[in-house]
C-alpha cells in the first residue's frame, strides 16, 4: 500500500461522518420548515375565517360618493370589486335612504366598463320634488334597476348597455346588494 492510498482511507471515514451530520441537519431544517409553514397556514386561515385579512374570496366596496337631494333624500355611490388584482368586474351600486336614517335601499347595480373612462360612473340629477334621473353613459351589463322609492319616482338615462341580457332587469329587493 502506498502513501495515497493510504490517504484516501483516512479521509474516506470522515466523509462519510461529514455526509451523516449533513444529513440530519438537512432532515431538521425540512422539519422545521414544514412545522412553521403549516403553523402559518393555520394562523392564516383561523384570522381569513374571521374576515380579517385578504382572501381570494374577499370583495372590496369603496364608496365613491355621497349627496343628498333638495327634498333631503340622500344618495350613496358604491364601487365593489371581488377581483385579486383590481383588474376583474366591479359593480356600481346606487343606494338611496332618507335623511338621517342608517338603512339603506338599493335603487341601481350595474357591471361598470373597464376603461379608464369617467363615464362609467353615475351621476343622480333631481328632476323634481319627487323624481331623480340617473344617468351613466356605458355599462357592460345591468344587474338591477327599481323605479319607484316611496313616493319618489326613478327615470334611468343609460346610453350603451354591451351585453344587456334576456329582456329587461329585475327591480333590485331589499335583500341584495
């Protein structure tokens, strides 16, 4: 046997002990990582449940504008996005309720155009004492659309309706929305 030889013996136990520390070191960090990521998953899910943080499922409503009429009925513009990145549909809703008062009535909801244009948003015009106009110039679809509240009587001026369905929309019931 010669001197390399002799060597390679040497350091061939200590390889093999290097690779075996290696190992279970490699082994209690794939343990660790998986015992914290399921624990954050869990955090996660236990807070998501609770509507704390932001889910896929979770939809956005940003209230674009609020105004009250003469005769002092109030007015409520809503924008809703259920979309991840803001770039899905949103609908537009207009509620209507009387002054002072919490509970709200939803007149209008539409499907809003994606394209960057103002005019998808509505705008309410006091006709009279007793009628409102809501005006919008494009909508990809309507969803629904009442034409009485109480005594108040609701006209709709909307100039281009994309896909506007099977016949004409329902009035919007107390319960959506």
């Amino acid at each position: 046997m010669d001197f390399s030889e002799r060597e390679s013996y040497c350091i061939l136990p200590l390889l093999e002990g290097l690779r075996v520390r290696v190992s279970r070191s490699c082994s209690l960090a794939l343990g660790l990582l998986a015992t914290v990521v399921v624990t954050v998953g869990m955090i996660y899910l236990f807070v998501a449940s609770f509507g704390l943080i932001w889910t896929p499922y979770t939809c956005l409503t940003d209230v674009r504008g609020r105004f009250s009429d003469p005769s002092g009925v109030r007015f409520e513009i809503s924008e809703t996005s259920c979309s991840m990145f803001a770039k899905g549909p949103s609908e537009i809703s207009v509620f209507v309720s009387k002054a002072n008062r919490r509970k709200k009535t939803l007149l209008f909801k539409y499907v809003m155009m994606h394209d960057g244009s103002s005019d998808a948003l509505p705008v309410v015009t006091s006709i009279d004492e007793h009628t409102v106009q809501i005006s919008v110039k494009h909508v990809a679809s309507i969803v629904c659309r009442t034409g009485k509240w109480g005594t108040l009587a609701v006209r709709y001026n909307i100039g281009l309706v994309v896909d506007p369905g099977e016949g004409l929309p329902g009035g919007c019931d107390q319960n959506r929305g």
